[in-house]
C-alpha cells in the first residue's frame, strides 16, 4: 500500500496521522595539506509514521519502503498501549494544512560536477597558503540534497527539495600550534565556491592566524564587551534560542518564562527561516507548516517559545511557529532554531567602541556550551582587541567568556545597524540530532562579562 492509502486507513482510528519520508544524498571531501584525506559519498532513505491517538503519541521508523505496513502498524499499536496509561492526555489544536512542491533554486548542482573539478578546487586552496609559520591546513567542502514528503490525515501535502553547500578551512601554525578557520555555507549549490578568489580567502585566513600568533593574552577580568557578529550570533543561538524551545519550556529545563522581560528595549529577537540562501532557512518545517519569521522576544519581553506539533499542543499560550525539525525520519522533528535574528539596533560598530573607554572587541568563535536551565554560559572567541578610549588598539589572542545569560541580557547597552557575518552557519546538536542553523546578528556592547584566557 502507498503512504496515502495507509493514512486512509487508519484516520478513523486516529486524532492525528502523519507520515515522513525523506532520501537525503550528501559527498564530503577534505584535503590536508597536499593529501587528499577523505571522500566520502552517501545515501539513505529514511520512512517514519506517527500517530495521536486517544490523547497520547506513537512514533514508528525504518529505512526500507517495503516496511510501510508495518511502521504504520506499529505506530497505532504504541500509541494505543500508551493511551491507556496516559494521564495527561494531549489535545489537538488547530493547525494550518499546506499543499505544495518546492524545489530550491540553485544554479549549478553540486553533483553533477566532477570529482576531479572538486579535488582540484581544495588543491588550488590548500595551495594558496603561503605563509612559512604554517604548520597545517585542512580543508573541506561538502554538499547535500534532501528530498522530503510530509503528509497527514487533515489534508496536508507538502515536498522539497533543497540543496546545501558549505566550505571549511582550518589552519594550524606557530610554536604554540595557534589555530584559525574560516567557513561558508549556505543554501546554495556549487555556485557558493565556483568562483571564489582562494588566494584572496586563503590570505585572509593566514593574516587572521599571523594576528592571533603575534598577539598577547588578556589580563582576566572583568570587561565590557563589543561583541562581533559572529560569536553574537552564536551566543543568541546558543545562550538564548535553545532557552526559547518550547519542548524545554515545557520540561521546565530554561531558565526564560513566558512574557518575562529578560532585557531592555533594545533586544528585539526572531527566528526566521525565510532568510533567502541562509545555511538555516526552508520553506517548510519538518511537519508540512509554512515558514515564516516568529517574533520571540519584543523590546526584552518574552512573547513566545518556537514550537513543533507535539509542544504547540501540550504548552498553553504559545503561537504556532515553523521549527518541527530532524535531520532524519528515523528521529522524532522536535522545536530547533533556524536563522536566529536580531533586530538591528541605531549604533555602528564604530559607535558602540566609542561608548567604551576601556574594554574589548571580542570576535569569531571557537566553541562553548550553555546550561539552558541555569543560563550559566561559557564561549571562547577566537581573537580580541583592546578597546583604549573608543579605539582599538592591541590585538590579543583567543578569550574565554563566562556568566550569567540573564545577567548578561540585562547589560545590554547597544545593538549595532549591520549584521557582517553573510554565508555563515553551522550545524546545532540537540537529543543526537544535528540540523543547519545560521545567525543574523549586529555587533552588541555588554557590560560586566567576566573574561579569562
């Protein structure tokens, strides 16, 4: 039976019943140094069903479409049994049903070029690094192409077919093995590296090294901050976006509450995953909802938590939003960022150094983690400047940034007119699932934060 007779056949015995499948085709290649290291080509197909039946949920998967019956079988049967112990059984709202067959457009399809005209690419990088400190360079592209299909008992049809392009570049040099990275990636096909100037990227990515190498270490303590695009894009996502998760909000595991004001009137946030070509923009989530900006935080006061089917249902209060994601059927879609936005603010980046007569510009990012339900955080920049008097002067290596995400929310002094981090992105870790996601962020001015090596 085909997925739209087995919906049919079970919509009577079910509130809800939803279907997914998913082909996803993905090459990634690095190079280190001369060396070609991997090449790697798959593909995987991935079916899953579920099902709301008297209040409580059933969750079925399998990579073989000949299981079909059986995933739907299995499916109702786990929902069944779980019904029965139940206590707080789930209610079904009102949810929008969509039609539609998307294809992204890109203009040149990564998986039609040659494997020879992709080595020779990260060749021509790897051999732009002239630099005599160079200890190492490592680079990679990868490419993936997803074909999706949701569809439910209410009606809902919904295809896409999106492709995704990222380039990553690693370089280690100096006595200290001081590293430095650059990427690019975007919801784009080969376009995104076919024309780029190496030599020029290579170059900046070894002045960015010679600068870090060269530089001394901040003296901890305690600084006010002008925090570049980059890592504050990373730190709203990080730090903010998962407290505003409504399957967090529902556990009780954030440490934001509904119209909270976390801020000043400065801090507008959205998530928005209509950003043309961004890493983590697309046009429909997981479960078949259009997409659309979702304004989560207004003028410092929390107004709503991104949600999935299930968390919209359960968690009173919340608006629907478009973030059902997984990166496979095989996993359950749960609330995920896609382009973390905010809202530009009247400063230029000048501006906010002005408003600073001793402290530090703090740019790119070099890792982190953050405790959503403490808001406790901990990110590493990947270089900084000394703010003397409004100017930058001394360059210093990598800093770590620790405290308080509330804390630290309700420093906030300045939001910059001009996010500057285009083409930027990455991949977010949630409950073992990873999915793109990117930032739109100005530079902002905080005060407070303690700093440390």
């Amino acid at each position: 039976m085909n997925p739209e007779s087995l919906i049919k056949s079970f919509e009577n015995k079910a509130e809800l019943v939803e279907y997914y499948e998913s082909i996803l085709n993905k090459e990634v290649i690095s190079q280190n140094n001369n060396e070609l290291k991997t090449f790697i080509k798959s593909r995987g197909e991935s079916y899953s069903a579920r099902m709301l039946v008297n209040g409580a949920w059933g969750y079925a998967a399998t990579n073989n479409k000949k299981d079909l019956i059986k995933i739907f079988n299995t499916c109702h049967k786990l929902a069944s049994n779980a019904s029965v112990i139940k206590k707080n059984r789930t209610k079904m709202k009102e949810l929008e049903i969509n039609h539609d067959n998307i294809v992204s457009k890109i203009k040149t399809n990564p998986f039609e070029i040659s494997d020879e005209d992709k080595i020779n690419f990260l060749k021509n990088f790897n051999k732009s690094f002239q630099s005599k400190e160079l200890k190492n360079a490592e680079t990679f592209i990868a490419f993936s192409n997803a074909q999706k299909k949701y569809t439910n008992s209410l009606g809902a049809d919904v295809s896409q077919n999106d492709t995704y392009s990222r380039l990553m570049s690693i370089i280690i040099g100096g006595k200290d093995l001081t590293q430095a990275h650059m990427t690019l990636s975007a919801k784009k096909g080969y376009e995104l590296i076919q024309k780029l100037d190496c030599q020029s990227e290579a170059g900046k990515l070894e002045e960015k090294l010679k600068r870090i190498i060269n530089a001394g270490n901040v003296k901890p303590g305690i600084y006010n901050l002008v925090i570049d695009s980059i890592l504050g894009g990373t730190f709203f996502h990080e730090a903010l976006g998962h407290a505003l998760e409504a399957d967090a909000y529902k556990e009780k595991s954030t440490c934001v509450s509904m119209n909270e004001q976390i801020s000043n009137e400065g801090l507008t946030v959205y998530d928005d995953p209509t950003i043309p070509y961004s890493w983590g923009s697309y046009s429909y989530d997981d479960e078949g909802i259009k997409s659309k900006p979702s304004l989560l935080v207004d003028k410092g006061k929390v107004i709503n938590f991104i949600n999935d089917t299930a968390s919209y249902f359960d968690v009173p209060g919340l608006k629907k939003t478009a973030n059902a994601r997984f990166d496979s059927p095989c996993n359950l879609p749960i609330p995920r960022m896609s382009n973390t936005v905010v809202k530009s603010g009247n400063y230029s980046e000048e501006e906010l150094f002005q408003k600073i007569k001793n402290g530090l510009f703090v740019k790119g990012f070099y890792g982190g983690a953050v405790e959503p339900l403490t808001g406790i955080f901990s990110f590493k920049a990947e270089e900084a400047v000394i703010i003397e008097n409004g100017k930058l002067t001394k360059s210093l290596k990598g800093v770590n940034l620790s405290g308080d995400l509330k804390k630290l929310l309700k420093n906030l002094k300045g939001v910059g007119k001009e996010a500057k981090s285009e083409w930027h992105g990455g991949m977010c870790g949630k409950k073992g699932q990873s999915v793109p996601v990117s930032e739109k962020v100005p530079p902002v001015l905080v005060e407070g934060v303690s700093v440390g090596n």
